[in-house]
C-alpha cells in the first residue's frame, strides 16, 4: 500500500500557502522585467495576466477536487488526456519551478547581502529544505508569519507614496511606445507572479476535505494577490514612470526614495527578503510534490517516492529538490530565470485547461479562453527563453521515451478518463 501524506491544511492556510508564494516574486521580481516590455501598458498587461490566472486556477480547482492527490496537473493530465501529456505537464514544472525556485533564493541574497548573495541564497535553499523535513503543517505556520509581515510592508509602502506627493497619475497613461507585442510579453512575465496558486492544487493531497477547500482557496488567493499587485503597482508606476520602473534593479526601494520616504527602505529591503523566503518556502513543497508523484508512477526514480514514518512528508524528494535549486542558486541570475520559468508554467497550466476541457461542456468556454492565453503568453516572452523551454521539453519527451523502453511496469499508464 502507498504511504499517504498528511491531511492538515484548511482553507486559511491553503490561502496562506497560496499568498506565500505569488506575493514576492510578483512585487519584488517580475514588475521591473514587465516595465521593460510594455512600459506604461504594465497596468494593461497585470490584467491580462489575471486573466488567464484566472482560468488556470478555475480549472486547477476543479481538477484539483476531483483529483485530491498530490502532484497537481501531472495527476490532471494523466487520468483526462493520458500518460505522457500528464508527465509532460510534471516535467515542465519540476524544471521551470527549480529556476523559480533559483531566482526567489537569489533575491534573498541581494537584498540581504549583495556582496555574497549567491552564498547567502544555498543558505536559504537548505534552512527551507530542512524546515519542510520536519512537515507541511509547520511550513504553513511560517508562511502565515511570512505573509502577514510582507503585506504590512506593502500597505505601508502604498500609502506612504500615495500620500507623498510625488506620484503623477498622468505616468499611467498610455503613450505610442506601448505595442500589443510588448503587453503580452509583459504579461508573460507578471504571469510568472501568479503562479502561486499551484501550490495549493499540488498540496492536494494534505489539504482536509479537498472537494470544498480547493475550489475556495484558489480564487481566494489570487484575488488577494491581484488586488496587492494592483495597488503597488498603481503607485510605484506613478511616481517613477515606465522608463525609471524599467530600469530599477529594486523599484519598491527607489519608488520609497524617489518618494521622500528615506526610513521605508530598510522596511522594504526586509520585506523583499521576507516576500522571497515565502516564495521559496511554498516553491520547494510544490515541486518536491510533483517530483514525488512522478516518482510513484515510475518517471523518476522510486527512491523519491518516499514518505517519512514519522513527519509523513516526502522526504527523500525534498532533499532531492533542494539539492538541485541549491547547486542552480550557485549560479544562476534572477532576472533570467523569470522568462524560462514563466514559459515553463503556461506550459503545464495549458495543459491543466485541457484536462478540464474534458470534464464537461459547462467547463470548456473558461478552459478554452485558458489553453488560448497561456499558448499567446507563452510564445510572446522573449526568444531566447522559448527556445530554452522548447528544448528542456523536447528532452523530456526523450526522456519519457528512454523510459517506456525500459520494458513493463516503468510507469503508471492509467488510460484517458472522459
């Protein structure tokens, strides 16, 4: 018989887990890279981009009832459309969320300690990984901490800017320079911010009662984060402009600045490491789950597939997981994670909107209008990062194919359920 997880998490902290990880790398991370791109269309580009958020979690929740296990749209893909689009889906979010994982350990180090952030991020790497060792239900308590103090510095940066003067609501509007091109580039990247919701279909198989916490923890998350990302969007926007927003490497910190506001920069510097720690925190349990479920159907190797005696938690794959994030944080840049991870996602949320094509009529207008963006998203970031997911796909097919030859039994073939 297969060790079962832990059912810990209600719906509070399934929201936490969920917040934890979309609130530091959007603020933090992605809004200086999507400036870049769309420059004042930033605004125009986080709607579209909680759009389709949208859509991906409708789906995943509704997957994520039906299916309570963990492993997430690997599950999904596996039991609606079969064996090798669900390992498909795992493979790419195991790969692009090892580089989310990168870039939130490295903006830990940046802002801590820019001098050694590559040191300062394995050090973060290991303390989280052991921290999930000792189980799920203790991670949520710290992420609860984590949200709560990275949302206090968030409110306090809105007002304190909003009110400063210095804000120009006329920087907000669009100008010739803002291209569709450059909106749904911008909107790929912010998307990357999103994602965070995953975390909570991943967990499915901790969460008490699934069929009633998922479908209400994931829309309630995202609709937190998207009303966060708007309001420090809205102000930081204001008072630097698109092109001084582009080009900041830390744009809350220089929107506190630029907005007389000296003593909020220590507060902002601690609530970016704190926001980043939290996006780490909930990344590690999420991939470690997939990597545990394509562990138990014989994609990756069975030793991963472990679950501790005593803290019921996947230990061997969080330890696998760390190992690879800690080895990337050794040398990996934050910004150039963003793009190839982001492609990563859409890939495994497109096919989410696919497996929920096949539950029913009442659900394809949402998954079709899904499967659409993240397709349009996906191929809108820049070049480079395609070609680098395409291939990372392309050699997990080999992959997938290497392993079907092995003979019988090398995993879980469970045929297509409609």
């Amino acid at each position: 018989m297969t060790p079962e997880l832990r059912r810990s998490l209600g719906v509070f902290d399934a929201v936490v887990i969920g917040l934890g990880s979309m609130v530091g790398a959007g603020i933090f991370v992605a809004l200086g890279p999507a400036a870049g791109a769309a420059g004042a269309g930033l605004l125009p580009a986080l709607g579209l981009a909680a759009l389709v958020a949208y859509c991906n979690a409708m789906a995943s929740a509704r997957l994520a009832a039906r299916y309570p296990a963990s492993g997430g749209t690997y599950v999904y893909g596996r039991e609606r459309l079969g064996p090798f689009l669900g390992y498909l889906a795992g493979w790419a979010f195991v790969v692009g969320k090892t580089a989310s994982c990168a870039a939130m350990a490295l903006t830990v180090g940046a802002y801590v300690w820019p001098e050694q952030a590559h040191a300062v991020a394995v050090a973060a790497v290991v303390a989280l990984t052991a921290l999930n060792y000792g189980g799920v239900h203790k991670s949520a308590l710290l992420t609860r901490v984590i949200v709560a103090v990275v949302l206090a510095v968030l409110a306090a940066l809105v007002v304190t800017v909003s009110g400063s003067g210095e804000a120009r609501l006329e920087r907000l509007a669009l100008g010739s320079e803002v291209t569709v091109g450059g909106v749904l580039q911008a909107a790929g990247l912010l998307f990357f911010a999103f994602a965070g919701y995953a975390r909570i279909a991943t967990l499915g198989e901790e969460v008490r009662d699934p069929a009633r916490t998922i479908p209400r923890a994931v829309p309630l998350a995202l609709g937190i984060a998207l009303a966060v990302y708007a309001a420090v969007a809205v102000v930081v926007l204001a008072v630097l402009g698109p092109s001084a927003l582009a080009a900041s490497p830390a744009p809350l910190v220089d929107a506190a600045r630029a907005a007389g506001a000296g003593w909020l920069v220590p507060v902002v510097v601690v609530g970016a490491a704190v926001a980043a720690l939290g996006s780490l925190l909930s990344l590690i349990l999420g991939v470690s789950r997939t990597t545990l479920a394509m562990a138990r159907d014989g994609h990756l190797p069975a030793a991963l597939a472990a679950v501790h005696p005593r803290f019921q938690v996947p230990h061997r794959a969080e330890l696998a997981v760390g190992a690879v994030v800690a080895v990337v944080a050794a040398t990996a840049d934050v910004r150039g994670g963003i793009a190839f991870s982001s492609f990563g996602v859409l890939v495994y949320y497109g096919i989410a909107n696919a497996s929920a094509w096949t539950l029913g009529r009442s659900h394809r207008p949402l998954a079709a209008l899904g499967l659409a963006g993240c397709a349009a998203l996906a191929f809108a970031l820049p070049p480079g990062a395609v070609l680098a997911g395409l291939g990372v796909l392309a050699a997990g097919t080999v992959a997938y194919a290497v392993s079907r030859g092995r003979g019988p039994g090398r995993g879980r073939e469970a045929r297509p359920r409609r």
